[in-house]
C-alpha cells in the first residue's frame, strides 16, 4: 500500500464532501431568498381593490389603523432619539 495514494483519496472525498455541502448550502439560500422577496411583496403590495360595501370599510379602517400605527411608531422613536441625544437648546 502507498501511504501517499491513501491520503490522496481522502483529501479528493473531503473536497468531493465540501463541493456537496456548498451546493446544498446554495439551494437552501437560493430557496430562503426566494421566500424573503415573496414575503417582502405581499407585505408592500396595495391592498386589494374591495368588491363590496362591507370590504371597503374594512379597508378603510385599515388604512387608518395603518397611519395611526405608523405615527404612534413615529413618536415613539423620536422620543428615544431625544432621551438619547438630548434635546437642542
């Protein structure tokens, strides 16, 4: 037996293992960045047109939930870049 034939074949078997493992690695990111941009346009994708009187109300009430939501947020991050920073005088 050649010493050097063995370690030959063990180092082709680790590289074969790693061009596996990477491959595999590709797919699992390929698939959770295909689900990151699904999931990041139905977030951002308008509201869908309503047919009936009940559903336009709910959209309505959504949006001003939405606003309401987005200026409480507001606030609050600007009262802790003030209690941060301080205020100018």
């Amino acid at each position: 037996m050649n010493p050097n034939n063995t370690s030959s074949n063990n180092t082709t078997d680790a590289l074969k293992d790693i061009q596996n493992r990477k491959a595999e690695v590709k797919g699992k990111l390929k698939e959770s960045t295909n689900i990151l941009k699904e999931t990041t346009q139905d977030l951002f994708a308008p509201p869908v047109q309503a047919t009936t009187r009940f559903g336009s109300v709910m959209n309505i009430m959504n949006q001003g939930l939405a606003i309401y939501d987005g200026v409480t947020m507001g606030m609050r991050v600007v009262r802790n870049l003030r209690r941060v920073f301080g205020r100018r005088r």
